[in-house]
C-alpha cells in the first residue's frame, strides 16, 4: 500500500475446533478425559478455541471475521504492527505519537531503528491542539505512520468521529498509515467501526485492560479493512490466547450487562472524582478515560504528595518528566476506592 513495498502475505489456517466432550483427542500431547461422559470444565487441558472468540468479537462489534487479528493484549499486537511496518517500508520509518504515551511506542521504536516525532498534550492546553495542528505536524515531521491515541492517555485529548475521519482522508492522500488506539475508548466515546474500517490506511487497536478492567486476561485485538488484516495475520501465535481468556472473554461478549456494569463503574467514578476535586478547589481533567489528571502548585509539592500517597500505601502517578511535572494521575476504579483517597488528600492538605 502507498510507498510501501509488497508484503508476502503467509496463509494462516486454523484446524477445525473439536468439541473435547464428544472426541477422544489422541492426536495431541493433551491429558484427555472420559468423552461423553464428563460435562465439568475441563478446557486447560486443551489449547483453546481462538475460532469461537473471533466469531463471537465479531458479532459484538457487527463486523466479519476477516476485520479481526486477536492476540495477547494490545501490546503484542502494537509490537506485530512495528514488524509489519519494518517489513514493508523501503524508506525510513518515522513514528508520529502524542507525548506521554505507552512507553512500548518508544521501546519498538528504538529496537526496530524507527525514528519516532512526539508532540506534548498539556491537559490546561489540549483544545489547542486540534486537526490542522495534526496536519502541520505529519507535514513538517515527515510522518510515515501516525499513532492517533483516542483518548490520549494519561493527558487527554479526545478526537471526535468527524475530526477521525478528516485525519484518515489526510493521512490517506499523504500516504501515511494511521493507527488509532482506542485502549481508553468506549467510556463516554464510541468509534464509528463498520466506516473506519472501509479505509486501508487504518487500523484500530482495541483491549479489555482499560475500558474493561480486565488487564489481566490479557487480551487485545486490531480491528482493520481485510486487506490489512490479511497481513498483518501473518504474524499471529498459533494460539494467540489462554484457554482461561478465551473462556472469560465469550463469557463476557454473551452477557452485555457485565460489561455496562463495568463502564458505568468507571465513568460514575470519574464523574464523582471530578466533583470531589472541585470541592478542594482543584482543576482536574479527563472526561473519556479511566482516569483523571490534576495539578498541584509546583513540582516539590507533585513529589512529596505523590511519596506521602506511597507511604499510605496508596500508588498514583506522578514522576512525569518535563513540561508535565506538577500533574498527577489516578485511575478511576471505584468510589470507595477514591474516597480514601481523598482522605489521605485531605491529610495531605492540612
């Protein structure tokens, strides 16, 4: 695609699930069991049904299979579009982020000698920060690829689905391969998926860590026009997750009202640390994450809050390098949780 060299797609194919209740499985090292007769879960015993979670994620987001690559978290996938990148760019790669972001960005970046161009969001500034700002900054920089962190995280700036599909166009006629990571996503922002994906300069990289609260399933996937999605399958372990995630995750994709339950958990949280943080006089931001930033007067008080909450036994993030040293950041889990923070905020204060 664009400037990019020809990619030998390596056709992936997945032998048939059977179900282990009803076939004696002696073609595989696995442990087996009484078939036909046992109906307790026993699936660890067996490598897990990839097939069945693809289908189920695509019905969940009213797609086909074939916009779909799954893997262990999005971080494997990030890395899997890096090779993928290296492996078909003739020219130099030149990564376009915001700043902060996921520290792998710059890890993948420096392994695979990419060159990577950030710009700082300020949470007090971030409306400055707006399409033509993006546009400039592709420009000037050279930009190969972009990752477009919708929300960016842990300083946000929300894109709208319309300024989204103006950035694709532009990247589309620059050449520029876009990536939209939508980790913090879907808690007070919706993407507009079945229009995204017609582009093929476009992936979307999506997970269960953040928007619900499941980082420890460790499951991710990339949503993307099939061409991509194609290639980018290439790359795929031959079993991309656990037995138990596999399990966990159709649980899940079966029963929505776990899932509202979780987001509305988390954006009741938020809405309630805002209000809590304005009681205090304090300016806080963050209106589609899963969590809030503030600030406090200077660095020196940024620390020793940040060391008082440690002690406490309370962890928040604070040693953010410069121009954002005087922020903080607290994930959103739940109000109980953030009522003792609140008072040891308070102890703080006094």
């Amino acid at each position: 695609i664009f400037t990019m060299k020809k990619f030998k797609t390596i056709e992936r194919v997945r032998r048939p699930f059977l179900n282990y209740h009803k076939y004696l499985r002696l073609d595989r090292a696995e442990y087996g069991h009484k078939f036909g007769k046992e109906k307790k879960d026993v699936s660890d015993n067996y490598y897990p049904n990839c097939q069945n979670v693809m289908l189920r994620l695509a019905n969940f987001h009213k797609v086909s299979i074939d916009n779909l690559v799954i893997g262990l978290g999005a971080c494997s996938l990030i890395k899997d579009i890096f090779l993928w990148l290296h492996l078909k760019n003739n020219k130099k790669n030149i990564i376009g982020i915001s700043n902060p972001n996921f520290f792998m960005y710059t890890i993948y970046s420096n392994l695979l000698n990419f060159k990577i161009c950030k710009f700082n969001i300020d949470p007090s500034k971030s409306k400055k920060i707006d399409v033509n700002f993006l546009k400039k900054f592709i420009k000037q920089n050279k930009i190969t690829s972009f990752f477009l962190v919708n929300p960016s995280h842990p300083f946000e700036k929300f894109w709208t689905n319309k300024e989204v599909i103006e950035i694709i166009k532009f990247c589309k006629k620059r050449k520029v391969f876009l990536i939209i990571d939508e980790a913090y996503g879907n808690l007070g922002s919706k993407s507009d998926i079945q229009h995204i994906i017609k582009f093929k300069n476009v992936l979307l990289v999506e997970t269960f860590s953040k928007n619900y609260g499941l980082p420890g399933l460790r499951f991710g996937y990339l949503i993307g026009h099939k061409t991509i999605i194609k290639q980018l399958m290439s790359f795929r372990l031959s079993y991309e997750i656990s037995s138990y995630t596999a399990k966990k995750v159709i649980e899940l994709l079966n029963n929505k009202n776990i899932i509202r339950s979780k987001i509305n958990s988390i954006k009741s949280s938020r809405k309630f640390a805002h209000m809590e943080f304005k009681k205090r006089g304090i300016k806080s931001y963050g209106n589609y994450g899963n969590s809030v930033t503030f600030g406090m007067k200077t660095k020196k008080i940024t620390q020793a809050l940040g060391r008082y909450l440690k002690k406490k036994k309370i962890i928040i993030n604070f040693n953010y390098p410069k121009p954002f040293q005087h922020y903080l950041n607290i994930t959103t889990t739940n109000k109980n949780n953030l009522k003792l923070f609140f008072s040891k905020l308070d102890n703080f204060i006094q």
